[in-house]
C-alpha cells in the first residue's frame, strides 16, 4: 500500500463519490470532525460490527453483550477520573491562532527525525547492495546515532514532564526544540494548557450545576457499572467479558485526518473480569487474541505492529496498542490494556454499592482485575478503505478503480445485471434478486453498458456480479464474475446462491 497523502486524498474523495463517508452537515459547509456514513458505508461499517460482535460473542461462551445508554451519571466520569484527568495538554500559536496538542508537536518532530534515520539507512542500503548490514550501520554511523539521541532526549523529556504535569517545560521543550507552527512557520507560542476532552450538555429542565451531564467518551465505563446487573442475571463466572459497541464523544483540538480522528466516534470495546493476578496472562492472551482477529481480515500482516506502552495510565499495569499502516503511517487502531482493579474499585467507592465476585473455589469475595479490548469502528472503517483501494490499469488500456474488501465485509455481496433492459432479460434477473436478496445485500441494476455496471460494482467493492444474458432463457444459466480477476464462469441459476455463499463465508 502506497504511503503518501495523494492516495489517502483520492480514499477522501472516493468515499464520497461513492457514498460511503460524507462531511457531517455537508450544505451548511460542514462540521469540523464530524461524518455521516453513506448508503454503502453503513453496510460496511454494519458488516465489520457484525464481524467483531461475531468474534466476540457469538464465539466466546463466557462473553455477553450490552448497550448502554450514552447519557450517565456525571459522578461516574469523576469516579473513573475522566473529570479530573481526561486532559490534552494544549498550545497555541499566537501567529496562526491554531490550537496543537502539545505531545503531537512534539511527536511529529520525534517523526521527522527518526525519517531523517530511516532516509539515512535507505541510501546506505543502496550504496553497499547485498553486504549492507543494517544493524550495524545504525549502531555505528555518526548521523544516525546524533539523530537518534535527539529523538531519545526529546521523549525522555517529554513523558517526565507530563508525568510530573510541568506543563511550563513542555512550553520549553517546543521551544528548545525549534518546533515551528506548520501554518504561521512562527515560534509565537503561548503557555500550555490542560483541556478536558469532554462533552457537556444539561439533564432536565432546571439548568443549575447539578444538571451537567457529560456525553460518554468512551464505552467502557457503561460496562463497569453495570458488571453486577450482568453478572447476577446472566450467571456469569470469572473469567468472563461484557462486549459494547457504541457511539463516544471527545472533543478532540487536533481533528484532522478524516475518520481517523472524530469528535464523535464509534468503539467496539470488551471488558474481560478475571481473577486478580492472573490479569497479565490474560493480557498476552488478548493481545494474541485481537492479533489474530485483525489479521483473519487479510489486510496483510506487513501492515500492522504492537506498540507497547513505555507511559503507562495511572490505572493500567501493562498496555499495547495494535498499528495498522494507514496511508498517513503507522497509527493506532486498537488497545488493549490491563487496567487492575482501579475502575471498579472507584465506582464501589463513589456510589457505596459492593462491585465484587464471590469466588466458590476460594470461598471468598474479590473486585475482579480487568482486561480491556478497544477498538475504534471508523478506523477499522478507514483501515479497510485504504487496503481496498487499488487502481488498476487493465489490458485493454482502460483504468479501474477497484475496492477489494474482504467478501465477508463488502457492502454489496452480488449485483445482478440483466445485460440488457428488453427482451425478459429484466424479468428473469428479478426472479434471482428476489431469491438471494434474502440471505445476503445485493443491487439491481440494469441502467448503463454492462462495462460501465462492472465498474460502478467495482468501485463500491460488490465481490459478484450476477449477469442474466440471452442464454440464460435457453438454459437457465448465468455468468458470475469475480471482481478481483474479472473472471466469469458459466453456471446453473439454482447454484447462484449457493455458490455465492460459499465463497463470501470462505
Ligand atoms: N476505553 C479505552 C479507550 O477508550 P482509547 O485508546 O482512548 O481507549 C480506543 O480509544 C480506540 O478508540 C482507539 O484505539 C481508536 O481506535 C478509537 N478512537 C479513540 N479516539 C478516537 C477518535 N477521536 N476518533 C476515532 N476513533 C477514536
């Protein structure tokens, strides 16, 4: 997959094109970090839940759901500490009047350095061939360990400064640093400044105080306080897990990047209720676990990594992000985290109700630790888009541009084509539609060339294209083409379904 902002700027477009992501509140010129999901975006973003949900519900057994409701008690974001700490530390530039987050400054200059390494490492690669060691190469080129001092002392800085929440030598760390603001090229920048992330609105008629509620920015917490409701009555034993898939809200400052950073968002999470001690080894087992999930997509395993946390939350004992290469590089997709007993034993104390799992083995009652799984929707959204995308030139000298999602996934599963619209090709196309659209999403279409159809099916990634000709009406059969080799093969109408469902469940 190519990594640069022309191809993620031509996934923009065509996400819009072909209705998949459109700009929230387009005819009002838009709301900043806010999308709406188009007639095929929703089937795809319908299709990865379902695929997830199946993966951890269906085939756990000790794996429940629940839906929560956004709006909670505002006591639980101050228990969970969301009031207090859910902080961007920000900055601004006086020139630009553009507000950064920052660690991201700082981040994206530790980026640029460690591309000045890998450039390095790059030219020395085609210099010496074949005898080129790497390894030795970064150990020992003078440029390369300069460059990698600077990216070691400007993190050290950094964590040891939000740890001990100096936010004046952040300030001067940016400033040391000769971080410029990519608008203004200026280094006028202000103090920085710790903002809550959280959305506010007010709970009934009587606007005081006490009213304020929050938008939730995350799911989880809507299953910690109802871990004792689902344990009584779903008789759960430990270990066992409650998955959530649900809207969440932050007010992010740095939102760009189309979905991979939205103010209002969607998150798959699971919380997994073990017995404390064992919660690191359930932690491997999890990160294996979603591993393996991400890579059943066939995305290509080269394109995604674990980044384990160095900084880890004041709640958590251990934590790891899986990366997936977007076209804007390597980022976060998921997290897991083993986050002790901290939120549950917060909510016990905040709400004076017992949070706590009678062991029968050990004939004792404990706050179960937890292991968390998160991930976002929309980037799995946006990593599928990116992987699909793929220009074509073909060998007739046409281009296309094909979205190869995975089967399972793809928004339209079959389209059914008469070839053309006369001559009870239509007709006998409708018998068919009316026969599979039942067990999977499929189109009519019979406007356009047939050549046209195949390319608008292309472009939204339908994996079968169904096509009923003049020898259909002999023989009852039907053309299937597959999308990735434009192949067609000949078949029976009565195998059509069949066919197709093997091969999307394949
Ligand atoms: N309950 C843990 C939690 O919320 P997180 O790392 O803050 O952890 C989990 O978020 C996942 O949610 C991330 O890995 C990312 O995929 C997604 N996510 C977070 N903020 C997002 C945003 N502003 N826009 C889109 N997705 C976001």
């Amino acid at each position: 997959m190519a990594n640069n902002e022309e191809v993620f700027k031509k996934i923009i477009s065509h996400a819009k094109e072909y209705g998949f992501v459109f700009q929230s509140s387009e005819i009002y010129d838009g709301l900043s970090a806010v999308y709406d999901y188009g007639q095929n975006g929703v089937e795809l973003k319908n299709n990865i839940k379902q695929y997830w949900w199946n993966a951890m519900v269906r085939y756990h057994e000790n794996i429940v759901g629940l839906d929560s409701a956004i709006f909670m008690h505002p006591t639980i974001w101050k228990a969970s500490g969301h009031v207090d700490a859910f902080n961007d530390p920000m900055i601004d530039n006086k020139d630009s009047k553009k507000r950064y987050r920052a660690d991201v400054l700082v981040e994206d200059y530790v980026a640029k350095v460690e591309d000045k390494i890998n450039k390095e490492v790059e030219k020395a690669a085609k210099r010496f061939g074949d005898a080129f060691d790497e390894k030795q190469f970064r150990e020992t080129n003078q440029r390369v360990l300069d460059n990698q001092v600077k990216i070691d002392e400007a993190k050290r800085r950094l964590y040891s400064s939000l740890e001990a929440e100096d936010l004046e030598d952040v300030r001067k760390l940016i400033e040391d640093l000769e971080i410029v603001c990519p608008i203004s090229g200026s280094r006028n920048w202000t103090d920085v400044r710790q903002f809550n992330l959280m959305f506010s609105t007010k709970i009934g008629s009587v606007t005081d105080d006490s009213s304020v509620i929050y938008l939730r920015p995350e799911t989880a917490q809507g299953i910690f306080v109802n871990f004792l409701n689902v344990m009584k009555t779903g008789r759960m034993k430990i270990p066992f897990g409650i998955a959530q898939i649900g809207k969440a809200f932050r007010n992010e400052i740095v939102a760009r990047q189309f979905i991979f950073r939205m103010r209002e968002f969607e998150q798959m999470e699971m919380q997994f209720f073990v017995k404390p001690g064992t919660e690191l080894e359930w932690f491997e087992y999890w990160k294996s676990a979603r591993m393996k999930w991400h890579l059943s997509l066939g995305l290509g395993a080269e394109n995604y990594r674990f980044h384990d946390h160095e900084k880890l939350a004041h709640y958590a004992n251990a934590a790891a992000d899986i990366e997936f290469n977007f076209p804007i590089g390597f980022k976060e997709l998921e997290g897991i985290h083993s986050r002790t007993d901290f939120d549950l034993n917060a909510h016990q104390k905040f709400s004076g109700k017992k949070l706590q799992y009678f062991d029968p083995e050990l004939n004792e009652s404990y706050v179960p630790y937890v292991v968390e799984t998160s991930i976002g929707l929309d980037r799995t959204f946006l990593a599928l888009m990116s992987n699909a995308f793929t220009e074509e030139k073909l060998d007739d000298g046409t281009e296309r541009v094909v979205m190869k999602f995975p089967p399972v996934l793809a928004p339209i599963k079959a389209a059914v084509l008469p070839l053309v619209a006369k001559d009870g090709l239509p007709e006998k196309a409708r018998m068919i539609m009316d026969d599979i659209k039942s067990e999977f999403m499929c189109q009519y279409e019979e406007k356009d060339s047939i050549g046209k159809r195949y390319r608008r099916q292309d472009a939204i990634g339908t994996p079968y294209c169904i096509t009923v000709d003049h020898q259909t009406l002999e023989d009852n059969t039907v053309t299937i083409r597959e999308r990735d080799s434009m192949k067609q093969e000949r078949v029976s109408i009565s195998e059509v379904r069949d066919i197709v469902y093997r091969r999307i469940k394949g």
